[in-house]
C-alpha cells in the first residue's frame, strides 16, 4: 500500500489504542483544567481525569451535543487565547443559531495531515491534477480538500462550486484526475458535460471522484462509475471535527477514521450503550488532539457502523460504513428502532418496487402502525392481481423480517410520491397529538 | 382479421380521484372506452379496458409515468339465450384453456363477453369451431 504517513497508518490494532489511551488521558486532563464548559461537565457528571484509566474509561466522560455548540455561541468552548486561533469556519444552522467553529495552526495541520492521509489512500499523489468543486468559503468542505491536497503535493484547481460549463472545459483542457464534490454536483457536471458533447470517459483523465456532504448510496457509485468511468469515493466529516476527513481507501470498504485523530464509539441512540462491530447505531466522536475547539464524546447523530478487523489495504485503523441516516430520523415503533434507510434498503431488494416510499406511522388504540407506500416499477406491472397481491404479501415479509416490526405495504402508482430535490421527506408520523 | 384483441390495463390506487385521474387522460387522447372492468384488491386495483386506439393510449400513459400494459383478449358475442356464459365455459373447459377473468358489456343491444385466457389463439379456434361469434378488432370499433 501507499501511505502518506507509514509510521501512523502501518500501526497494529494495539499500539492504535495505545496511543489512543495516551492522547485521551491527555486532552482530558487539559480539559478538566483549562475549559471551563468541560470542567462543569465533568464535575457534574461526577468524574475526573484521573478514572480514565483506560480507553473503555471514556465511556464515563458526558456526551456532548450538537445544541451545546449552538448553546455557546459563538465561542464559549474555545479553549486557548485569540492569538492561537488562525480560522474559523461557520456552518449555518438547519434550524435557528449558526455555530462557530475555530482553529489553531495544528488543528489545521491535523486536517490537513488527516485529508491527505486519505487522498492518498485512494491512489491520489503529486502526479494528480485535483479539482475541487466543493464550495469555498465558511463551508469546511472547499479548505478542507483544498489544502489536503496541496499537501500531497497534487495540482489543486479551486474551482468551488457553479459555472458548471466552466468546470467540464477546465477538467478537460487541465488535465484534471480527480474532483472533489457534493455527488449531486458531480452528477449535474456529468450530465452538463453529456450536453456539451464531451465524454468524461474518452474526452477527459478524470477517474476519481471524492464525494461527500451529502448522503448517497452504492447505487450511485455504481452508476457514475457506469456512465462516466470514474471511480467515486465516500469522504466523512463535519466542521464539528475540522470538516471533511477521512475516506475510503481503495478497498471501498468503509471509511477509515484515523485513530490517532479521532476515537469513534457507536451506540445505540436509545439507551446510549455500546455497541460492536458491525451493529448500527449512533456515532459519538471524540477528536484525540483537536486544541481550539475541543470535542470529546460528540453524538454525531450520524447512524453507521464500525468494522475493526484489519483492512485488506493493510490499514488497521478502523473502518465505518456509509452513513445509513441520522438519528433525528430514527422512529421507534412498538419499542423498536427503526430507521428509514432500512426501510429503503429493504425495498431497494424488490426488484418491482421503485426506489420512492413513504413510511406512514400511527397508532390505533395504544398499537402503533407502521405503513410502507412505495411505488410500483412501471416495467414490473403484470395484468394479474394475484401477482400484485403476492409482491405485497412479499413486501410485507421481507420489511417484517430486516425491521422485527410489522408493516403494511400499499402498493402506489409509479410518480405519485412527491419528488423532493436534496433530503426527502420518507416519514409521516401522525402519532404526535 | 385478427380476433385478438389488445386490452389495456392499468394499475390504479384505490383513492378517490385516481380513477377520474386516468379517464381525463383518456379523454384528453379523444380514446373510446368499448370495454372495462375495474379489478380490486388490498389497497390497489387494475383498470382494463378495451379502447379505441390503445397504442397512443399506451404511449401517452407510459409518458405520464403510469405503470400500463397490453395484452391480447377476446371478445365473444354471446348468444342471446339463457346459459350462453355457461356454454362458453364448457367449451374453454374442454379445451383445457383457463379462463383469468372476463368482463361484460353491451354492444347494440347484445352482450359482448372480453376473455383473458392463458391460450388465446386456442380459444379462438375451439369457439369459433362451437359456433359462437368472436369480433374482430375493426368491428368492436364500429
Ligand atoms: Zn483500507
């Protein structure tokens, strides 16, 4: 394999959580004394530096949400003085208060080291042409690729986002390699190149595509790779932890989160216990060496899953899966979890089915209800009713079985869901009164 | 002439509206309804109608995203006497040739039976062989 930084990436499993120990004991320690929203925190929580005694420790240190950054706006979890700061990024808020987010000249380091550490367990190096088309600006994601990978020494063209004709002349007359993007830019580049007359396949080098900020799926890894040759890769991370950081390598096998950068623990979102490998819930992040912006136990409200069995890239570090949904989406219904990614990826195993639905819950009595709406494939449709009602009845089966709740299927005509641009809205919940 | 027939059919949620829907479409296509039936189930049903000229009905609703087939039928003129549906059963049953559903409607003042049949070309055959009258596409348009 081709590691940017050998010594950090060729470490054992072991000497990972080693220096793990180490770094937690120490940000812990620096916390307890020098930030004052920690220190409250941890008091409250009835623990001190000195119980973490292992890496398991960090189990008894408090979560830390989303809403305390809003909560301490715009700067009150800065630890350090102003003279250390050297940036801040500013992400807005869905709802109400943006939140602030600062940096020391390590912590960007850190990004940067953690950013280049992934391009290059893609196969990216000096000898690349990187355009980056995520936006500049208060958004993480344009710095964050950008000085990533002008750090391995590739040719960066920052190109951030519109002017899409200007993007597809200057993949092609540059000699661009690889682009890094949200994957609906990536496919309106695609299709605004199609318009053009230029093949990105035989007209241009572009082969690789970092793709992130936004949620997609294998399906459409699968098609750019199809129509335009180009391999597309996952790239997790947030302004809470620096932007975005880690990616898959080669392998497209989960992405690998740098343990000497971050800690990740999944749980479940419920009773906030752990979980293992391979089992989905919540990811909470602990960032071992962030200084500016401190986060330890951070619930991402990010649903995935970790692999820790060593990659076949020869990496150790571990791996997680493609993000499977948020946590705010989650619905529990007659006392299980269920997520609507699952939903979707259930159906997406019935070849008749289209890939819109609609999950409708209620409660009838004191027994919740759970209906599934999906549309029916228009190239699926027999003239038989007993082979509607038998796709249904299989619906209802394999939902039952992937879900452990029961749902009922109603088949729809083909577009009458309402289409949405970006996130769409999979959920009803009419139990709320 | 041929004496199959091509019917259409189209899925349908079973909500108020779908169905109105689908005949303003039709009637934006200035198609003829000859024939239909309206199938029910669980939640969802079929329309299946005989038209006047279901390749453009096919096309238009295929553009609007509807899920829409065709498939060959046969139009049996049924004896004006009691027992007519019984003796066309027998025949089919004879035959071996299984009956999907049927639906009924009336042309000048005679009972027009449609036929979905797992061997149509077969149908035509034995029927006709019993003496019944089997239409023919240019004559379900007149
Ligand atoms: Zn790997």
């Amino acid at each position: 394999m081709s590691c940017w930084n050998p010594r950090a990436e060729e470490m054992s499993l072991e000497e990972i959580q080693r220096l793990q120990f180490k770094l937690l004991k120490t940000q812990v320690y620096r916390l307890y004394s020098f930030s004052e929203f920690y220190h409250k925190r941890m008091k409250e929580a009835n623990v001190h530096p000195d119980d973490i005694n292992s890496l398991e420790d960090i189990r008894k240190l408090p979560f830390m949400y989303k809403k305390d950054l809003r909560d301490n706006y715009p700067n009150r979890l800065f630890v350090g003085g102003q003279d250390e700061l050297v940036r801040y990024h500013v992400s807005s808020g869905t709802t109400g208060k943006p939140t602030v987010v600062g940096y020391t000249q390590r912590d960007l380091d850190n990004w940067a080291e953690s950013v280049a550490r992934a391009m290059t367990s893609i196969g990216l190096g000096r000898h690349d042409t990187i355009q980056v088309s995520y936006g500049y600006g208060l958004f993480t994601g344009g710095l964050g690729a950008h000085y990533g990978a002008e750090r391995i020494g590739a040719t960066v063209i920052p190109a951030s986002t519109g002017n899409t004709e200007r993007q597809v002349e200057l993949i092609k007359d540059l000699n661009v390699t690889a682009i890094c993007c949200t994957p609906s830019y990536f496919l309106h580049i695609a299709e605004t190149a199609e318009k053009m007359g230029i093949s990105i396949e035989k007209d241009t080098k572009l082969r690789t595509a970092v793709l992130g900020a936004e949620p997609w799926t294998e399906k459409m890894r699968k098609r750019i790779k199809d129509s335009t040759g180009v391999n597309a890769y996952d790239i997790y991370g947030t302004s809470e932890l620096s932007g975005p950081m880690f990616t898959e390598c080669t392998e497209m096998n989960g992405m690998h989160i740098w343990g000497d950068i971050a800690y990740v623990e999944i749980i479940d979102p419920e009773t906030g216990e752990p979980l293992g490998p391979g089992e989905r819930g919540e990811m909470v992040i602990t960032m071992l060496q962030k200084e500016a912006l401190p986060i330890v136990r951070y619930k991402t409200g990010d649903i995935t899953a970790y692999e820790d069995s060593p990659c076949p890239c020869g990496r150790n570090h571990l791996r997680i899966e493609r993000l499977s949904g948020r946590v705010d989406d989650m619905l529990i219904i007659r006392g299980i979890n269920v997520f609507p990614s699952q939903v979707e990826y259930t159906l997406m195993t019935i070849p008749e089915l289209g890939e819109h639905f609609q999950i409708v819950v209620d409660r009838k009595g004191v027994l919740d209800t759970m209906m599934v709406r999906v549309e029916l494939k228009p190239s699926a449709f027999s003239d038989k009713l007993s082979d509607l009602i038998k796709l249904k009845k299989n619906a209802e089966y394999v939902l039952k079985n992937s879900l452990n709740v029961a749902a009922e299927v109603e088949l729809l005509e083909p577009g009458s869901l309402a289409r949405f641009e970006g996130k769409a809205k999979r959920v009803v919940d009419n139990r709320r009164d | 002439m041929s004496c199959l027939i091509d019917q259409i059919s189209v899925f349908v949620e079973n909500r108020p509206g779908k169905l109105a829907a689908i005949a303003e479409v039709m009637e934006a296509q200035m198609v003829d309804f000859l024939a239909f039936s309206i199938a029910e189930a669980d939640g969802f049903g079929l329309l299946r109608a005989v038209v006047s000229d279901p390749q453009s009905v096919v096309a238009v609703m295929k553009d609007l995203g509807y899920a829409v087939i065709t498939n060959k039928v046969i139009a049996v003129k049924m004896k004006d006497q009691p027992g007519g549906l019984k003796e066309i059963a027998n025949v089919l049953g004879t035959a071996q040739i299984n009956v999907e559903y049927g639906y009924a409607y009336t042309k000048n003042d005679s009972a027009v039976l449609i036929l979905r049949v797992d061997d149509a070309e077969k149908s035509v055959e034995v029927l006709k062989k019993a003496g019944f009258n089997l239409l023919e596409e240019e004559n379900l348009k007149a």
